[in-house]
C-alpha cells in the first residue's frame, strides 16, 4: 500500500515534519539562554500546534502572549482568547472534539475556575495539552510559586509531569503530545512547574533546530470518533442511554472511568523510553534518600552538595510523572532507605502522601520541609531537617 506520512516534507513555514524520535534524540542541539517562558514558545514553535486558546493569569500570561506571536508568524495554525478560564478550557474541548492538536496554559486560580473541564478532556479521550505554571490559590491573594493545585489535578484521569527546569518544559512538551495522542492513551496531559522559579529565570537550554517539527496530530487514530460531518457534536455518544436506564448509565460511567484510569497506566510505555524513565535516581544505596518533583529536586541537589561536604551520604529521587504514578519504581529506589525526606513548595504535602500510601515500612517518611505562599526553600533548610532526624536518634546512618 502506498505511505501517506508526511515525515520528510515541509509545512508552510518550511519546517520539516521530523519523526519525533529523530527530533528528540538524534536532532542537533544549540544552546540558547532563555527564560521559561521564552522555551514554551520554542517548543510550540517546534509542535504543529493547530489551536491555542489563551487567558491571563500570572504568572503563564508571557507565554500565552509569545504563543500568541507564533500565530502572527505563522507557526500556530489557529489562536484566541477565552472570555475566562472556564471558557479557555471548553474552546480547547471544542477544538479537539473537531480534531485539532490543541495547546493551552494556565496557573493556580485560573487551574481551579477552569476545573470541570479537566475530567470532562479526560473522560472524552481528549489529547490537549495544558502547562500549569504553579501559583497560590489560598486567600490571602497571592501570585507566588506553589503547588497545592497539582494535588487537585491527580484524579481528574488527565496524565500529570511535573518539570523541574525549563529543559524539562521544551522536552516534555514535545515529547507530551507523541504520548498522549497515542490510540492506547489518548489523553490529556499538564505538564506543571512552580511559577516564577522556572517560568521567569533564565537558564542555557539545548533547542533542537526551529526548521523541525512534529508531525501532525492524526486524529482519525483516536479510540472515539472525531466529531466530522459524519459525526457531529451532538452524537458525543452513539445511543442516548442517559435517557433509557440509570442502571445502564451508573454501569457506563463507572466502566469508562476505569477505562480512562487504565489508558493513563498505559501510557507508562510510551513515557519510559522518551523521558529516560518516571524517576530519576542518584545514590539510591544511601540510607537517607530525599524524593521530590518540580523545583524541590534542585534545592534537594544543593542540599545533598552540602551534606556530602559534611561526609553525609544522601540520595535523591526525582520524580517526573505523577500520573501514572511510578509505584514500583519508587518502591524498588526507596526500599533500603531508612528514612525518606519530601522536601515540597505546597503546605499540605501530597507528594508525601502519595508516597507513604506505595511504600512498606511508611513511618520512614519525613513530611517535608514544607514552604508555602511562594516563599524559597534554601538548600539548607533540607540540610537542617535531614540533622534534626539525625539529632532524634532515628538511625545510624551512613557517612561517605
């Protein structure tokens, strides 16, 4: 039968459709110094996005408007925007229903007024894109870096990163859209970071060449019918049961919740080969390990700099997914661990939580330090928590 890709031929801007893995690993790299907000707009550039759809809220507007600006050039195939959050998120529906590849940003209470959508994308099997730029959603107001928000977002069924550094944010967001638009996942993904410490610092990123992008989304691969003349928006489902039985409906929903649950789980062989794993692990024989996501892993490296310059042996454990959540893998790096700290930018400590509900012998947890409402976490601020847990007599550890 006679190949219709498109891989190899170029858009109306002259990219070159690249197949992705091309473009991921064996695409050279040039290093640019940028902000992150600055990288999601390259990663965009480099995407095939067909749709946007943008509102302001701090701290994502930057990056809403350098999006916008890869629309004047041509490299965004559609934008505009919502008349709020909670519209932003159904234009995206409507957009994805129609078959576009769909992109969009958000932070902290614009995540929360935007909410109903994100399990609504889930449940309609719809592969958007959203980056959470983490901010304060308590009263009093706040615009600060913090990430309560993304312990909302875990059980809405949507795929959960969360970035550390602006390299992550370009990698991922490229790499999100092959995973989701997968016909076994074909779900949304939020790529998150903490707001303002990787959206508005500068940082050397490698950028693959802006004369590649992603091939198209397909959306004729998707495991719901894409809405068309065919099948238009008021069949979202092929017989009304709604209208027939409660019991048919209750069994329905219940069995296509599970079905979401179980696409997210699948999506674990796509995102192992492109992100080189859920976790990242360093000195996983140590017997204190420190396991943290987003920007507490960089305040976690320092932390374990200075404790080894103190002949203190500690370990790290960065996790990049959150949903699916690497269980065993974080079972297996934690498993000769007598104590585990969980350094987070949020008050409530899901990270914590999640970990002490996958682990044998959870008591070996140390919730937090915590930091909230934007403020820093020093590195030493770590290195004191992991004395006091020495000071308290809770185990000999292993000095080197």
């Amino acid at each position: 039968m006679e190949s219709t890709s498109v891989i190899g031929t170029a858009n109306k801007k002259g990219q070159i459709f690249t197949e992705p893995r091309k473009l991921f690993f064996e695409a050279p790299r040039v290093p640019v110094f940028l902000t992150g907000s600055e990288v999601i707009k390259e990663a965009i550039r480099r995407a095939s996005v067909d749709v946007m759809v943008a509102y302001p809220i701090t701290p994502q507007s930057e990056a809403a408007a350098l999006c916008g600006e890869l629309f004047a050039e041509g490299y965004v195939g559609d934008y505009m925007r919502g008349e709020s959050e909670f519209a932003v998120m159904s234009q995206c529906a409507g957009a994805a229903f129609g078959g576009a590849r769909v992109f969009t940003t958000t932070a902290g209470p614009g995540t929360l007024r935007a909410f109903e959508n994100f399990p609504m994308w889930a449940g309609a099997r719809l592969p958007i894109q959203v980056i959470v730029t983490c901010r304060g959603i308590n009263s009093p107001l706040s615009i600060q870096p913090d990430t309560l928000e993304i312990s909302f977002l875990l059980d809405t069924g949507m795929m959960v990163w969360h970035a550390e550094t602006a390299q992550d944010f370009f990698d991922w967001i490229l790499m999100g859209y092959i995973v989701s638009e997968q016909p076994d996942v074909h779900l949304p993904l939020a790529v998150c970071c903490d707001g303002f410490f990787v959206t508005h610092t500068k940082d050397t990123i490698n950028l693959t060449p802006a004369d590649m992008t992603l091939p198209p989304y397909d959306p004729y691969r998707s495991p719901v019918p894409c809405m068309d003349m065919e099948c238009p928006p008021v069949r979202m489902m092929r017989d009304p049961f709604v209208m027939k039985s409660n019991y048919i409906s209750y069994a329905t929903h219940a069995s296509w919740q599970q079905e979401v649950r179980a696409a997210c789980e699948r999506s674990r062989k796509h995102t192992i080969p492109l992100l080189g794993g859920l976790i990242e692990t360093e000195n996983v024989d140590a017997e204190i390990l420190i396991v943290a996501s987003g920007t507490a892993v960089s305040q976690g490296r320092e932390a374990i700099r200075l404790l080894n310059a103190e002949g203190l042996k500690v370990g790290l454990v960065k996790v990049k997914s959150l949903r699916p959540f690497p269980t065993e893998e974080i079972r297996q790096a934690t498993k000769n661990a007598k104590w585990i700290i969980v350094p987070e930018f949020n008050v409530v400590g899901w990270l914590a939580r999640e970990v002490r509900a996958i682990i044998d012998r959870n008591d070996r947890v140390i919730v937090g330090p915590h930091v909230a409402g934007g403020m820093t976490m020093p590195p030493e601020v770590i290195v004191e928590k992991i004395h006091q847990v020495i000071k308290a007599g809770k185990g000999e550890l292993v000095h080197g």
